[in-house]
C-alpha cells in the first residue's frame, strides 16, 4: 500500500462529526423544522449548547440586548449562522482529547485558525458575500489537514517540518514531496466524508492561491487572504515560515483596496478575543 492510499484510508478510522450536527443538519433541510425543535437539538449537548449562546452574545454579533434562550439564538441569528457556530464548535470537541507526537502545538493550530475564520468572515463581510457564515467555517477549517497529519502521521510529518525549516521550502510543497498529498487535499477528503457543504470543501481545498488558479471564488479568496493577514500580523500559523504571497486574483475576487485594510485589521483583532470562547473546555 503506498503512502497516498494509506493516508486516504486512514480517513475511515477517523471520528464523525458530534451527533448534534447531524441532527441539525437534517433539521435545517425539513421544511417543517420550527426554532424551537432546533434550540432543543443543540441543548442537547451542553457543551455545544453554551458555546453557541455565548457566542450569541458576543460583540461579533453586536446585538444591544442580551440573548437569554437558544430559541432566541435561532431566531434571531438565522438557521445557517446557527449551523455554523454548532460545526465550529462541534469540530474542535471531536479533536479535543487527541494528542500529536511532536512538536505540534495543537492550541496554538486552533488558535491560528480560529483566527483565520474570523479575518476570513470580516473580508467576506467587506466585501459583500453572500454567506459570510459559511466563509468563518471554511476559514476555520482551513488547515485541518495539518491537524490529521500531525496527529496520525506525525514521524512523516516530522519529516515534512524538516524540509520546511532547513530548505525553507513551502509546507504544501514539503507536504507533496514526502506525503504526496498537500494538507488541503487531505481536508478536503475529511470535509467530504463528514458530508459538508460544498462551499466549505472548496475553501479548505483552494484555500492556497496561486497564478496558475483561475478558480478563485470570493469566497476561497476571502480564507486566502484571511489567513495570510494573520501570518503577517502574528497570530500564529504552525508550518508557515514566511508570510505568502497576495495574488492579484484574490484582490479582483473580493474587490477590496489595500486602503480598506485598516479598518479591516482593527476589526480582526477586536473580534479575535471575543471568539476564544470556541476553544475554551
């Protein structure tokens, strides 16, 4: 078995997505789903349940009055934001007790890419996306995996982080040559076996731009630029030594000016802090 079909099978033994997710994502596809079925799927894992509520009331939102029920959560944030905060908090549970086997800082992973959902949405919200909640998932979920590398192929990716730091050469491109697969090829197969939305397979699949990509949507340009804004500022992206390149297709998609940044980088550090709570036990 070569090391592509064992990374690719490896994909089965991987755990599913909570069953609140599930079970919300059947709901929000009946017709006859009312808030209330919806507020009681998500109570019934209280750790999912009060992460959504607090970030409910987060200055993310802005709501001048303080959300007290789930029920006012749904109905008031919309059935998609909704689905959104359950997956981001549902995918950082289901990886909370597993441990990588080198040096990889699984807080500081989350911490990059939580981050990165949140320049990702500001820069879908600049520039006018439809489903900005959709674009913060795929911003999350950018670099899962990196995770699914370091935490069940950690001695190759050792391997990998060698390459990265004595050659100085890309981690995608280290990640081709000793794995065969790049990280967002590995995410792109989980998002498919955990049956996300397309948007989102896209963004974690595309998320790494180059001159040759003519397929720069607005929204794998928004996780593109987002995550290299949070390089450049700091916030922590385990693998990358240098910030990347801003290609001019990610300009044209979004259709924001560089004149626009300063307003978007204070936005993106005054949020940062108010979505921490995802990763809090």
């Amino acid at each position: 078995m070569d090391k592509i079909e064992r990374i690719m099978n490896s994909l089965d033994k991987l755990p599913t997505l909570p069953t609140i997710y599930t079970k919300l994502s059947r709901l929000l596809h009946a017709p006859d789903s009312t808030a209330r079925m919806i507020s009681d799927a998500i109570a019934e894992d209280q750790v999912v349940a009060a992460k959504v509520l607090k970030l409910a009331n987060s200055s993310f939102y802005g709501f001048a009055k303080r959300i007290g029920t789930l029920q006012h959560a749904v109905v008031i944030l919309g059935m998609n934001e909704i689905k959104t905060l359950v997956l981001a908090t549902s995918v950082v549970k289901t990886f909370h007790d597993y441990k990588s086997g080198h040096t990889f800082d699984v807080q500081e992973f989350w911490e990059h890419s939580l981050a990165c959902a949140t320049a990702s949405r500001v820069l879908a919200e600049a520039g006018r996306l439809s489903s900005p909640e959709e674009v913060f998932a795929g911003g999350l979920l950018h670099d899962i995996g990196k995770l699914i590398y370091a935490l069940f192929f950690s001695e190759d990716f050792a391997c990998v982080m060698e390459e990265v730091e004595n050659n100085e050469m890309p981690i995608i491109t280290a990640e081709k040559k000793i794995m065969g697969l790049s990280h967002a090829d590995v995410g792109r197969a989980l998002a498919v076996k955990w049956n996300l939305p397309e948007g989102i397979v896209k963004m974690i699949s595309g998320h790494h731009v180059s001159e040759k990509n003519t397929d720069c949507t607005k929204e794998i340009a928004a996780v593109n630029l987002g995550n290299t804004l949070c390089i450049a500022l700091g916030m922590v992206s385990w693998g990358e030594r240098k910030v990347p390149c801003i290609h001019d297709s990610v300009w044209r998609s979004l259709g924001i000016k560089i004149s626009d940044l300063e307003f978007i980088i204070m936005r993106i550090n005054s949020l940062c802090k108010e979505n921490s709570s995802i990763l809090e036990n």
